[in-house]
C-alpha cells in the first residue's frame, strides 16, 4: 500500500501541471467574438419593424439582441485585459488589483474599450 502512494502523488503531479494555452487563442477568440457581434448586428439591422404585430416573431431579434449584447460585453473585456497587461500571478494567473488605482485604470479601459467597439459601429 505504501509502494502506491509516491506513485500517486506522481501521477496527481503529472495531471495537475500548468498548460500552456495555444499563442492564438486571443485572437482567435477575439475574431470569434467580433464575427458574432456582427452577426447580430446584421440579424437586428434586416428585422423589419412592422414584424413586431406578432410575438412568433420576436424570438429572432431577442436571441440576436442576446447573443451581440454578451459577445460585445466580453470583446469589452477582452480587449481592456490584454491592454491592462497586468503582469502574472501565481499559476500564470492574471489576478485583479485590489488597490483603488488598478480599479480606475480598469474601469477606464473599459471605457475606452467601449467607445471604440461603438465609435467601429
């Protein structure tokens, strides 16, 4: 029974170590993310309005306004991250400041990240 236990703490060693995600995963998520918005953008621009009368209708614009609002929420976010370039914390963790002056700056990012994925509109 002993003989197993170092061989298990191997094992939980091997299957827990860090892996490294693919170097195009941001911008493949982030072209993914700009490709839905868009998407929804063209679904809600070619629904016609006089459509509304009838409520079997609606479930094309509700899952287009759905779908674009949470796919621009995230590209906001994405985007104020990657120019926040907070350095990494343990793990390769990117860990929130949780002082006043790292809250602005993320906020401000936000902001920004906001009015330019608008002003593209």
């Amino acid at each position: 029974m002993t003989e197993a236990l170092p061989n298990l703490e191997g094992l939980l060693r091997e299957a827990l170590a860090p892996v490294e995600p693919p170097e195009d995963l941001v911008e493949r998520l982030e072209s993914t993310l700009t490709a839905i918005t868009e998407l929804a953008a063209d679904e809600l621009e070619a629904w016609e309005l006089s459509a509304m009368r009838d409520p079997r209708n609606w479930v094309r614009p509700a899952a287009a306004i759905v779908a674009g609002s949470a796919a621009g929420a995230a590209l906001v976010v994405l985007r104020a991250r990657r120019r926040a370039r907070r350095p990494s914390g343990p793990l390769g963790v990117n860990l929130p400041s949780l002082d006043r002056a790292g809250a602005e700056r993320t906020l401000r990012e936000i902001g920004r990240e906001t009015r330019r994925l608008f002003g593209e509109r």
